[in-house]
C-alpha cells in the first residue's frame, strides 16, 4: 500500500511557499515544481483539530469547507482567537496594517508584531504599509476607528482576490497608490489610543514574492477534494493558500486550505481528477464565494 501523507497546510516560508505535513515534514515550493497527488481510495476527510491537539473522534468534515474542522473544534479553535476578538489579554505588542488586494480592495486588520509580515503573506495581500505599533487592545481600538472612518472592511473574499490576480496594475506605485491615500487619511484622524505608536508610510510590494507578474488568467478553481481524486500541476504562482498550477486545460487555483484532513498519496495520473468550477472574473462587483 501506498504511503499517505496528510496535509497541516500551507506556511509562508522566507524562501517561499511551504506545504506542512503530519509529524512536522515539509515539501518547498519553488516555481516550476510538479504538484501531484492523489486522495486515497475509500479515504474520508477528517477534522484537523484545535489549537495543536487532534480532534477526539476524527469527525467527518465536508469536502468543501476550507476550516477543516468540526463544530466542536472550530469552536475552540475560535475561543483562542484574536481575529475572533476573543483574546483581551494578550501582553504581546500588535501592528496595525493597510493591506490592497487589486483595486477597490483595501481592508485594515492587525497582527502580532512578533510575527512580521506573515499574517499579510498568508492573506495574500499584494502590497501593505503599516500603520501603528502597540498593545492589542489600542490596535484593536484604531483598527475600529479606522473601519468607520475610512469605510474600509477588515475582511475581503478570497474569490475577489483571486479574479484579479492575473490583471494588476503593472507598477508598484500604481499598486500602492490606494492605501498610500489611506495611509494619509489615517494619520489625520483624531482618536489614536495614546499607546499606539504611528507608523511612517513605508508600501512593501509582494507581487515578485507570489508570483504574479507573469500569471496567466486562471481557468478553473478546484471546489472540493474527492476520495480517488488527483491533482497534478506546475506550479506557476502562489498568494495565501492559494496555488496556481498550469495544467493542460490551463492554469487550475488550488485552495490549499481544501486539502488539510485528506490523506493523500502519490498521483497516479497526470491528470486532474477533482470536481473544479470556472474562475470568477474581475469585475466591479463579485457576488459569489470560491
């Protein structure tokens, strides 16, 4: 019998994308690599658990949720989260960002300052500055006065992020004038906490690090792993979970988030076996979710 692997999902690596496996083994990414797998055969898709520990009775997961988790597991997975703002006391200084995902497509969000750039690598977010620097409570606090100041979310879809990839502004500056506008907003508003330390604007530009400056239009998105599938690819792009794979019928977006929970082994074909669906195209309006 085959080895199966089972997938903890993608990292972003200072080298790139990383897919992380059970036990801690992990397989880079580079442009250029061959991404083929299949689902084993009669598998079954199981929770990932919460928070580092396995779910206790290996719930069954739909083949379309990108959690990966039961209700009991996403509910604890939730009562430790700041994005949940379940969190108050968290001693650990936070950031405050601007991130642009294509044009119109601006959100605020915040991050833990330890970890860098990596909550905006795993958005997928094209370019972003930094806004502010403090405790979680005053991040959270501007994030708010932000929102309702500027009228900018703090969440966007991933489909609206995927339908303009291939079709971005061709220079950084161009990329970057939206939330260079935000930014000076920002600074003038009255109502920053006392504790959060402004941030000069300072636009760090990801499109190399994903790379989609020579992205073709994606034509498929696959919407669900399958027992028995398979998924086979070159890998020419990638942006948050997403991997973008030129196949022979084109270039296919892999949410790697519908890939955790699978057992997966070797592809025995060269062939793309999973059920996809076509990719939404950019336009003023997105009215549906990947």
């Amino acid at each position: 019998m085959a080895q199966a692997w089972k997938c903890t999902g993608l990292r972003w690596s200072a080298d790139g994308p990383v897919l992380m496996w059970d036990g801690g083994r992990s397989s880079a990414l580079p442009w250029g690599k061959r991404v083929a797998f299949g689902v084993a055969e009669g598998g079954a898709r199981t929770c990932v658990g919460a928070r580092g520990h396995p779910c206790s009775v290996r719930a069954a997961v739909p083949g379309r949720s990108t959690g990966a988790r039961c209700e009991e597991c996403a509910r604890l997975d939730r009562a430790h989260s700041v994005a949940a703002d379940t969190i108050a006391d968290d001693p650990r200084p936070y950031r405050v960002y601007l991130a642009w995902f294509g044009p119109g497509m601006v959100k605020v969000g915040i991050t833990a300052a330890e970890r860098g750039s990596a909550r905006l690598l795993e958005q997928g977010a094209v370019c972003f500055s930094w806004l502010g620097t403090g405790p979680l409570m005053a991040a959270r606090r501007t994030e708010e006065l932000l929102r309702a100041a500027l009228g900018v979310p703090d969440r966007i879809p991933y489909a609206e992020k995927r339908a303009v990839r291939a079709a971005l502004p061709a220079s950084a500056e161009e990329r970057a004038a939206e939330i260079g506008e935000l930014h000076a907003r920002a600074v003038e508003l009255t109502g920053w906490p006392d504790s959060l330390t402004r941030a000069p604007y300072q636009p760090v530009d990801h499109v190399g690090v994903f790379g989609l400056d020579r992205l073709p239009p994606a034509a498929l998105a696959v919407t669900e792993l399958v027992a028995g599938g398979s998924v086979n690819g070159e890998l020419v792009a990638a942006a948050g979970p997403d991997l973008h794979l030129a196949t022979g019928g084109g270039v296919v977006v892999l949410d790697t988030r519908l890939v955790t929970g699978w057992e997966l082994v070797r592809a025995g074909s060269g062939e793309l076996t999973v059920p996809t669906r076509q990719c939404a195209r950019a336009r003023s309006t997105q009215d549906e979710l990947f």
